[in-house]
C-alpha cells in the first residue's frame, strides 16, 4: 500500500512538474509576467516581454511604409519623410524605452511625476493592468506567433513572438480592420 501511495504521489509531481514547463513557454504565461511586473514596479523584468525597437519600426512602417528605416535621400537639400524619420528614430526608440521604464517604475502612482509618465494607447493606460487576468486576454497562438487582445478593448492587439529563451515578446501593435 505505501509502495503504490509513494508511486501515486511521484506520478502527481511529475505531471505537475511538465504541465508548468509546458505553461510556462506560452504566451499567456509571458503577458501573465509582465503583468506582474509591471504590478510590482519592476521595469527590468517587463522589458523582457516588450521589444520596444521592434514595436516603433513596425510603427514607422505601418505610417510611411516599407523602408521606413533607409533614410536615403534622393535630393539632400530637401529630405523626404521617410529619411527624416530614419534618421530620427534611434532617438525615439530610446524615448520610448525611457518613458516606459519611467511609466512602469511609477505605475503612475506618484503625483508629482510629470504626465508624460502615463503609457497610454488608444484607452489602455499601464495602471489599468492591475485589473488585467487571464479572463480579460484572447489569445490566438500560432507555433512561433500569437496576436494578443484585450477583450475590453477591442480596437488594440499586439503581435507575440517566442524568444530563443522561450518566453513571448510584444513586437508589434497591431491596427483592428475596420
């Protein structure tokens, strides 16, 4: 009877243990964990799931197109658009992941940090990822790419990619068709 009890209980724990390796290389384990850190005030941990270069060039191309990062000029006197930005956008990579560590250090709960401190995207600010769970997330994963959306605001989604470590990564805000 023990024997059987010991091979019962060593079966539960090896379940238990594959069932969280399995959860933990999902997508939703990932937003889970920048969920948490950002609820901690923890912004080296949720860079680990926002690739902030990726989102602002997929950002500059869904604005001016492709090549949006070539900055070629074909007339030097009068830069185009799209070199202007080109050129501008190693600076903006870096003011965004400033003003989002910022952002996820203060959790907008200090009154005296300045507004420009509040992430927000469309109506999704980071103080309302308090209230996010599991239940607020529809995730469609597909093998190495999941899109990510919160059911209470259904005109924002974002592009996942797993990461060589095996956790999921934001690399793209995605536009609803309409």
């Amino acid at each position: 009877m023990k024997h059987r009890l010991f091979v019962t209980t060593g079966l539960i724990i090896v379940f238990l243990a594959l069932g969280f390796l399995y959860i933990r290389e999902t997508p939703h384990y990932s937003v889970y964990k920048l969920v948490l850190a950002v609820q901690r005030h923890d912004p080296d941990e949720a860079m680990k799931y926002v690739d902030v270069d990726s989102i602002v060039d997929n950002l500059s191309t869904l604005l001016i197109g492709n090549n949006a990062t070539d900055g070629i000029d074909a007339d030097p006197k009068r830069p185009s658009l799209k070199a202007l930005i080109g050129k501008a956008l190693p600076g903006m990579k870096e003011s965004v992941k400033s003003s989002l560590r910022d952002a996820i250090a203060t959790h907008g709960n200090n009154s005296r940090q300045p507004a420009s401190h509040t992430i927000e995207i469309s109506n999704l600010d980071l103080r309302k990822l308090r209230q996010t769970s599991f239940w607020d997330l529809n995730i469609q994963r597909d093998k190495e790419t999941a899109v990510v959306r919160l059911k209470d605001l259904p005109g924002l989604k974002a592009r996942m990619v797993k990461t060589r470590s095996g956790h999921w990564q934001v690399v793209e805000i995605l536009p609803e068709a309409k």
